[in-house]
C-alpha cells in the first residue's frame, strides 16, 4: 500500500503540478480581491446623506435615465454610510453597475466589471477559463489535493521529526505538513462550491426579468427579518429579496411583486455563505493572510516535488 500510494502521491504530483500552481497564484490574488479592486477602480463616494430613505423604484428609475435601453436586474444597497446603491443593468448582453446618490437620485459612476482585470483571475480559478469542463477539473483537482495532502503526510510525516537530507526535501516536507489542514479545507471547499455552480446553472433558466415595485415588495418584508441587502429580480414579476440578520447570517424570500405574497419561505443560504468563507478564509485578516500564505505554497510544493522526482529518476539512471 505504501509502495502504491508513493507512486500515486508522486505521478500525481507531477501531472497536477501545474494546475495546481495557477489556483494557488490565482487564489492568493482573490484572497484580497475586495482591496485590489478599490485600489484600481475605488468605489464613489456620495457627497451627501439622505436624511430619509430614497424610494427604491426612484433609485433604479434614475439608473436608467443614463441607460434608457437597460434591463434592472438588480438593486444592491450601500453597505455602508456614504456609498452610493449600485443598479446592476443588462444591456445586449452586458452588464452595467451604476452607482446612484441615494439623496440626490443623480448617477455618479457606471462601470462594466467584465472589465474589471480580477474578472480574468475569477474565471481562470473557477474554470481555467473553459466553461463547465473546466469547472469539474478544478473541482477534480480540489479533491485530489487532499488525496496528496493526506498521502504525502501518511508517506512522509514520520520523517518530520527525524533529520532529512536535502534543501529540496526539507522545505517540500515541512511546507507540506504546514498547510496540510488549510489545504484541505480549501480542497474540499472548492469542490462543493463547483457542483453548487455546475446545478445552479442546470436549473437557472434564461431570464428576462426586471425589477419591479421594489417600494411594494420591501413594504412586505418584515423588520425582524434583518436588513435588505439586495433585491434581485426573477422570473414571473417575482423579486428575491437577500437580507442579511444582526449576527451575520443571510437568507431569502421570493415575493410576488403583484400581491406582495411570499412565494416562498425563507430559504437559509448559512451553509453556503460558509462554505464561501471557508473557501476564501473570510474571517478578518490574519486568517486571509495565512490563506494567502497556503495559496503561495501550493507552488513551493509543486517546485520542490518536482526537483525530487527528477533527482531520484538521476539517481535510478546512474544505478
């Protein structure tokens, strides 16, 4: 068993090594996605405060004045004071995010985040950038990082703890037992967040749907169910309503915009917004910073590895 899982923990190294090396560089670069993106395009800041809350339907009415021929898609509220709503529009198969002064109902941004350069890196860490087959490779490949993490740690753990000859082998071995937890967690993590994708996308259909008597729907809502985060249309004159509850936890309701009824119960989406956490270690910054740290080390390991088996294939040749 060890003989096979030695070869195995090996020529799988060798043949994942460079997928492996584009997640863990990518990956480390979304770990500070949110202040890359506010140092190439900050977010605009609002002159003024609304002394009370703006009409909803104004504030995507005013998004459309400067694209009348859009599609309101969805409406995402200020995080926090001083920020403008964002308006996501759809425009021939576009996506527009205007931002829009909440006092004064003026435009004060429109950007195309297709544009936006970590759009690339995204796409290259969910997919190698080919769509659904890429998307299973890399939830393939989320799995077999634990099966190395795990097997290189039954193989090679022991010797930690003893003296090892060889730079190569040391900082492969010690790096290897190092983030073997996080590595996993981020392995696993990966992976369930592609099938999620992969049946959110077999069970969307293609939708023309457009905001609608947002004032209505969120008249509706009841206070203790949290604070509206987002409203995002959905087919059949149907608005999702995302909120988000004092301890941090997020759900959903799906509102008719009609009679204001709630079609649906709220759906809790903690597991997911979890799994997304754990993924991406959103748990302050120490945490980002080891996670950034792990995403560096998937190379260090693929390197090293690989100047292992090389030397051992000199050493069998010379014998």
């Amino acid at each position: 068993m060890r003989r096979w899982a030695a070869r195995a923990h090996l020529w799988g190294g060798l043949l994942t090594a460079p997928f492996l090396l584009v997640l863990g560089l990518s990956g480390s670069v979304l770990v500070w996605a949110p202040e890359i993106e506010h140092a190439l395009e900050p977010r605009p800041v609002v002159a003024t405060s609304a002394r009370v809350a703006p009409s909803l339907d104004a504030v995507v009415a005013a998004a459309l004045v400067a694209e009348p021929a859009a599609a309101p898609r969805a409406l995402r509220m200020p995080p926090q004071a001083g920020q403008p709503f964002v308006v996501e529009l759809a425009v021939g198969g576009h996506r527009l995010n205007a931002a829009v002064d909440g006092a004064t109902l003026r435009v004060v941004d429109v950007r195309a985040p297709e544009r936006s350069p970590l759009v690339a890196v995204r796409s290259l860490h969910a997919a190698f950038h080919g769509g659904h087959g890429g998307a299973v490779l890399v939830g393939l490949l989320g799995l077999w990082l634990v099966a190395e993490g795990v097997s290189g740690l039954w193989l090679y753990g022991p010797s930690i703890a003893r003296r090892v000859r060889g730079p190569s082998r040391i900082v492969h071995r010690v790096v290897g037992v190092g983030v073997l937890g996080v590595g996993v967690i981020v392995g696993l993590t990966g992976t369930l967040l592609v099938v999620a994708a992969l049946a959110s996308v077999a069970r969307a259909p293609v939708s023309s749907a457009r905001l609608t008597r947002l004032d209505f729907v969120t008249a509706r809502v009841p206070a203790d169910d949290g604070r509206v985060v987002a409203l995002v249309a959905e087919p059949a004159h149907r608005v999702r309503v995302e909120m988000r509850r004092s301890d941090g936890a997020t759900h959903s309701l799906l509102v008719d915009a009609d009679t204001g009824r709630r079609v649906a119960a709220a759906a809790s989406q903690d597991q997911w917004d979890l799994v997304r956490r754990l993924h991406g270690g959103d748990f302050g910054w120490p945490w980002r910073v080891l996670y950034a740290a792990v995403g560096v080390a998937l190379p260090v390991l693929s390197i090293t590895g690989f100047l292992l088996s090389t030397r051992r294939f000199a050493e069998r040749s010379r014998s």
